[in-house]
C-alpha cells in the first residue's frame, strides 16, 4: 500500500514531462510504463529505457517508475539499482529518494533509508509520503515521539485521505473503533500513540484493505 499511495504523485509528475516530447511512435510504450499492470510497466519502461535519445529527465522517471514496480512485485533488490540509475540522473528527485528510502526501510537498513528521506525532505517539506516513510523509520529505531510527530506531519500534509488510510490501517491493528471518516481526532491520535510504541503495527492498510472507504 505505502508504494501505491506514491504511485499517483510519481505519475502526475512523470507525464507532463515525457507526454510533452513524446512522438506517437512511442505513446504505447510511454502508456506501458506509467500502467497500473506491473508487467506491462516493467516492459514498458524498459524500452524507454534502452530509447538513444531519450533525455534524462524522462530516463530517470522510466527507471523510478520500473524500480517501483518491482517493488510492488516483491523484488525489493532488484529495484534498488534502477532507484540508484533514477537518482543519478536526478539528483532533485525527492519521489525517487522517498521510494528508495522505502526499499531501504522494507529490506531493514534504517540508516541508508533515513538518509535518502532526509534528503527528500529537504527537497519537498510538504511531502506527506516522505513524512509518513521517516516515521516508519524512526519507529523502527524504537524513537516513539519522532514517529508520532512524522506520522501527524503526515497527517497535517496528507489530509483526509490519508487520515482514512491511517483509521483503516489502525482499525485492523484492533486499537482504534471510530468511524473511517477522515477527521484527525484524539481518538486517532492516541491509536497512533499506541501504534508507535509497537515494532509490528504498521498504521498503513494492507493494500487490499479500505478501498471502498478511501475512494
């Protein structure tokens, strides 16, 4: 779920600028890459990839867009080179820096996931994926108060929708009972305060869970 919630900011980012230059040769494998349908974005954004004119501002879109299908599909290794190829040819990349730091988190190595949403936050304080990936971070590490305040700064900059996403994940945790409605209340905040303090609670839905009631 954590990776889909980047999805829509990667792709409205991502389609302005390759749209924009793409001639109608190359639509079809541009709509590949930025399709929902794993399979058809791996395949899709590597022919855009292995394209000799391609810039490399799109070059890199292609390769963070690849990255994050793979990891969607598990392939949390395999994804982490083509975040590295996305990062070296953007290094103002804050979406490719939050994704990687994500891998990073999923694969247990805190410290090169803390350092790459570090970096993203400097590039994008606003961001509510970079503030909810650096609270997972620091929950990880057993820094309580820290992941409550990313996961509220998340809040603030994520709004309702997130704050549905957190009720949802919260709910299926068995320690929040209130309504899935999108308003921050204490009752949402003290589930998180109980939800930081425990290794194992994500507050984050599992991918299949709350569509309805976040659509």
């Amino acid at each position: 779920m954590h990776a889909r919630l980047r999805t829509a900011l990667l792709a409205l980012a991502a389609i302005g600028a390759v749209c924009a230059g793409a001639s109608m040769a190359i639509s079809n494998t541009i709509a590949d890459c930025f399709s929902e349908n794993n399979a058809r974005r791996i395949a899709g954004c590597s022919e855009l990839i292995d394209s000799p004119h391609l810039d490399a501002g799109t070059r890199s879109l292609a390769y963070a867009m690849r990255a994050l299908a793979l990891s969607l599909d598990g392939a949390l290794e395999q994804a982490l080179p083509d975040y590295d190829n996305a990062i070296k040819l953007d290094p103002q990349s804050s979406m490719a820096l939050n994704n990687r730091a994500w891998v990073h988190y999923k694969l247990d190595r805190l410290t090169e996931g803390m350092a790459d949403v570090e970096r993203s936050l400097k590039l994008t304080p606003a961001s509510a994926h970079a503030h909810d990936t650096r609270a997972h971070i620091h929950q990880a590490l057993g820094k309580h108060p820290a992941a409550l305040r990313d996961y509220e700064q998340a809040v603030r900059f994520g709004g309702e929708h997130l704050v549905k996403l957190y009720q949802c994940g919260l709910e299926a945790q068995g320690i929040y009972k209130g309504p899935i409605d999108g308003y921050y209340t204490s009752d949402v905040r003290r589930a998180l305060e109980v939800c930081v303090t425990r290794t194992t609670c994500d507050p984050l839905p599992a991918d299949e869970e709350c569509r309805a009631a976040t659509s």
